[in-house]
C-alpha cells in the first residue's frame, strides 16, 4: 500500500471517528434540550393550577367562612411552589400543595349547598383535569429524563458526555407517603 493509500485510510478513519462523536454530542444535546422542553410544559401545567387555587378558595370561603386556617396553609404552599427552583424543590412543593388541597376537599365535604354550586364544581372540573394534564406532563418530563441519564451513563456516549459536560437530571417525583400506601377498608 503507498503512502497516499495509507493516508486516505487515515483520512477516513479520522473523518469517521469525528461524525461518530458529533453524532453521540448532536443526540446528548437534543436530549436535554428535550428534558429542558418536557420541563417547560410541566411548568405551564403547575402554573395553570396556581391560577385556578385562588378563584377555588373564594368560592369556597363563600360558604365555609371560619375555615382560614385552612385557605391560609392552601396559600402558603401555592406560594411556596410558585417560588421553587429546580426539580427537588418543586416537587417537595407540589407534595405540601396536594397536602394543603387534601384539607380543602374536607372542608367542602362539609358543605352540601357548596358542592352543588355550578361555580365550584366548574373550577373542580378545571382543577382536575389541570391535575391530570400535570400528571401527564410529569410523566412525559421524566420519559425524557430517564433517555438522557441512559445516554449519560451508557458506553461510548458516557465519553462523550463526560468531555462536554452533561450532567444526569433528576426525576420529578412527589413525596407522598400515603400514594404509596394500600388503601384501606373499613366497615
């Protein structure tokens, strides 16, 4: 084989090897940038749900006036979640939320003329498909967290993720004891 023969297969090799690594640094960034996207619409969710509380608890406090501490815990997790950062902090948030809005279902439970208002059964309505689309969104995020921690764990892309910096997310879990319970029945 000449010389010129010796370096073309050089050439080629060397070409390859770079496509190959463009190629692995292409798909980690698109995969994050698929985490940050799947992110961006699990916000959206949350934020329409931050949205609906506050015109939920006037209805509510329509009928169920010396209830405030109740809509004062409601408002102090909406707050706190409205001001989390990152996914650990937001989702120990959303757990208080979901734990503050468990106390407004008994208060309402509480009263019947309440339950039959068209108002609050539309933001119920509202507020459960919000919870859905979020439960939606959640699991999408983490679709997307779980493919981009693979590609930075796995051989070769590991390598490659290592040499640029991509990091491994965290998953967006709540913190709820009680989901994780069986239910119990009592007669």
């Amino acid at each position: 084989m000449s010389i010129l023969g010796v370096l073309i297969v050089l050439v080629v090799i060397a070409f390859g090897v770079i496509a190959w690594l463009v190629g692995i640094y292409n798909g980690l960034v698109r995969l994050r940038n698929e985490v940050k996207n799947a992110w961006a619409q699990v916000d959206v969710q949350l934020k329409r749900r931050y949205d609906l509380i506050p015109n939920l608890i006037e209805t509510v406090k329509g009928y169920a006036k010396h209830e405030r501490e109740t809509f004062e815990k409601i408002t102090q997790a909406r707050s706190a979640a409205m001001s989390a950062q990152g996914v650990a902090e937001q989702a120990k948030a959303e757990t208080q939320l979901n734990q503050a809005l468990g106390g407004l279902r008994l208060v309402v439970e509480a009263y019947p003329d309440l339950k039959a208002n068209t108002n609050f059964l539309a933001l119920q309505e509202e507020l459960a498909s919000t919870e859905n689309k979020i439960g939606f969104a959640r699991q999408f995020y983490n679709d997307q967290v779980l493919q981009l921690n693979n590609k930075v764990q796995m051989f070769p892309s590991n390598i490659v993720a290592g040499m640029f910096g991509f990091t491994l997310e965290e998953f967006f879990e709540l913190e709820e004891p009680e989901a994780r319970e069986a239910p119990k029945v009592q007669f």
